[in-house]
C-alpha cells in the first residue's frame, strides 16, 4: 500500500472511531522484516500525563516520525521525556520501558523490527 492511500485509510478509521482515546493505524507492508505502518489518533479532550501511562516494553526496535500532531515518549527508569512534533524520528530500543501519549491529532509513521 502506497502512503497516500495508507493516510487515506487511517484518516476514514480515525473518523469512524467512536473513542477519541482509540489508537488507530494501517500497515503499509514488511521490509527486510520489520513491520511498517501509519498510525494516528484524534484529538484527545483530556489530556494524559505521560509519567501515568503504564509503560511497555516492546521486543524489537521501533522507529517513530511524526508526519502531523506530535508525541511524548516517556522511559521511567531514566526518568526522561522525549518531545516529538512534525519531522522528528525516534528510536525506542528493543526492551527500554517506556510510555506514550499525545492529546494532539497525530500521524505517525512507525517501523518495528529488528533492524528498525
């Protein structure tokens, strides 16, 4: 699947989506075997502080750039927050707790993989 019509799609799930907390995304394919996808979610009326959100750790790399909206990632052990608004990537290593959270309306393109 092309961006455009990957954005297309994640724009018609958003909009379908009763739950403006609802993460939403669209997979636009595997390279090199690594996952691709779009995802995206709606403005949200209240919003999270990152440090509250239960944190997660993913086993394999995940690379996150923001196309519209922005992100908090948050790595409690580190006890640091990473900022992210449209044009910045980050890379979240394989098994680094951490946590996410946006009150904007957000498309963000992520890879996750070993080699992402």
């Amino acid at each position: 699947m092309d961006l455009s019509a990957a954005r297309e799609e994640l724009e018609r799930k958003i909009a379908a989506s009763s739950d403006p907390y609802e993460e939403q995304s669209v997979v636009l394919g595997y390279v090199d075997g690594a996952e691709v996808c779009l995802m995206g979610w709606a403005e949200r009326p209240l919003r999270r502080d990152v440090k509250d959100v239960p944190p997660q750790a993913n086993s394999a790399d995940s690379m996150q750039i923001v196309f519209e909206g922005g992100m908090e990632i948050y790595y409690p052990d580190e006890q640091t927050t990473v900022v992210m608004r449209p044009g910045d990537c980050h890379v979240v290593p394989a098994g680094k707790r951490h946590s996410c959270v946006s009150a904007m309306k957000s498309v963000v393109l992520v890879v996750v993989g070993y080699r992402a």
